[in-house]
C-alpha cells in the first residue's frame, strides 16, 4: 500500500533499498484530467542512515507528490505535465 512518503518515519525505511520511479501525467490543457502516463525507472538507492533519510525527504520536494510502497520497496515520484494536448471530447465541448 502507498503512503505520502513524507508521512512514512525513518524507522520504517532504515536499512532497505528501494527502486526509484518517476511518473510523468500528461493532463488535458481543458479539463486538468489525465490524457496519459509515462512511468521510467530511475535509480535504486539505499537508506542506511538519518541522512539518507533526510536527503530523501529534501529531493522529494521537487516533484508534486511523492509516494512510497514500504512492501514493495518502491518510491513514486509523481509530476504533472501540460503538452498542449486535449481530449478529443474536451474539443468537441468548446
């Protein structure tokens, strides 16, 4: 189960690796809902101590939300885009 990471204590990550995962939501210009969505591995990284906890936390503010999966040993970093693309049903609204 995914929990906002910044609601998920030190204790709970300590000493685990977790694979690191961007997912890019592209929103609809008109209706701010979702077109489609790009998922890319990024990085494994290691949280052994405060620190790396700490440094976490502090990168993790560059992207709109931040999840993290302490069964699955994975953290969602979510950011949204705009292309300038819209639904077809979007168009046929205006």
């Amino acid at each position: 189960m995914k929990k906002a990471l910044q609601t998920v204590k030190f204790k709970e990550m300590e000493k685990k690796t977790f694979e690191v995962r961007l997912i890019t939501e592209r929103l609809c210009e008109i209706c701010d809902r979702v077109i489609d969505t790009k998922r890319k591995a990024m990085k494994t990284i290691n949280i052994s101590d405060r620190t790396d906890y700490d440094s976490l936390l502090m990168r993790a503010k560059i992207y709109d939300r931040a999840e993290v999966d302490i069964e699955n040993n994975t953290i969602y970093y979510y950011n949204h885009d705009y292309p300038g693309d819209v639904h077809p049903s979007c168009v046929e609204k205006l």
